[in-house]
C-alpha cells in the first residue's frame, strides 16, 4: 500500500491527470481527474490464498530473495562472464546490473526471469503465512488499527 498524493490516505492507488500533472491518487481522489492506470497485484509479490481447518487461513506468496545481488553475482562469476558481457547477453545496460548486484537496484519482474533462466538460479522463494481469521487475533497496541477493524470484532 502507498500513499495518496492528494489527501495522503494509505490504500491502493490509481494514475490520474489533475490539472495536467500526473499522481497516484486514491479511489475517492481519483474523481478530480482521469484515470490512465487502475491498481494492480503488486508485481514483486504473487499471492494465493488457500482455507485450511477451522478459522486458519494459509497465503503461499513468491517473493525476491534478499541476497539477490550475491546470487546473481556468484552466478556470473561461476560462468566466467564480467557484468559487462552479462548485462549484453541480456540487453541490459551495464550499470544496472552493477546495481542489481550491490543491492541497490531491485530488478523488475521480466529481468528477474531472465536473469534465472541465463544463470540457471531461482531468485524467487515461496513464502507461507498462517493467519488466524478469529477475533483473537487483533493486536490493539496497532498503530493501523481501524474502526471496521473493532467493528468486525462485534460479529
């Protein structure tokens, strides 16, 4: 989740021209211009949600490893090839994968499956949360902590 630009409410934000500039904007700001992008799944991260027994939800999500550069580095090495012989087999610029391997880049979602399928490596890990549905799962000391949130406790 982002923040508005407008009015700074956190939630999922659209692209939209107001007055010819172009911002990331909430649905209820988005009335004071036009919309050119809507929201979509976060690209870094696939959900699938999945019901187990009881009142448990299970998310499996594929997520960017955090040792990233090392891995690609460590590849590249093990294949003999400079970052500027890799970044051409690629089509990549050489400064981005300079910056993908120190860590100060995140690459994006089509760079990555490149980068697995050239340096045969998994950058992707998935991940799996439990999260209890009940009521008792609340955490009052939640600086994010809603009205509806306490409303759905009344259910």
């Amino acid at each position: 989740m982002a923040v508005c630009d407008l009015c700074g409410r956190e939630s999922e934000l659209y692209k939209v021209i107001v007055e010819g500039s172009v911002l990331e904007v909430c649905q209820s700001c988005s009335e004071y211009g036009d919309i050119i992008e809507t929201p979509k799944e976060p690209a870094e991260e696939i959900k699938q949600k999945a019901f187990v027994e009881g009142n448990q939800e299970e998310t499996v999500s594929e997520v960017l490893v955090s040792d990233f550069g090392e891995r690609i580095r460590k590849a590249r090495e093990r294949k003999g090839l400079t970052q500027d012989k890799l970044a051409l087999f690629l089509a990549e610029k050489e400064g981005t994968i300079h910056r993908i391997e120190s860590g100060q880049l995140r690459p994006s979602d089509l760079l990555i499956k490149k980068l697995e399928q050239f340096l045969q490596i998994s950058l992707k890990e998935k991940y799996k949360e439990e999260k209890k549905t009940g009521k008792d799962d609340l955490n009052f000391r939640d600086s994010k902590l809603t009205i509806g949130d306490l409303l759905g406790l009344k259910k």
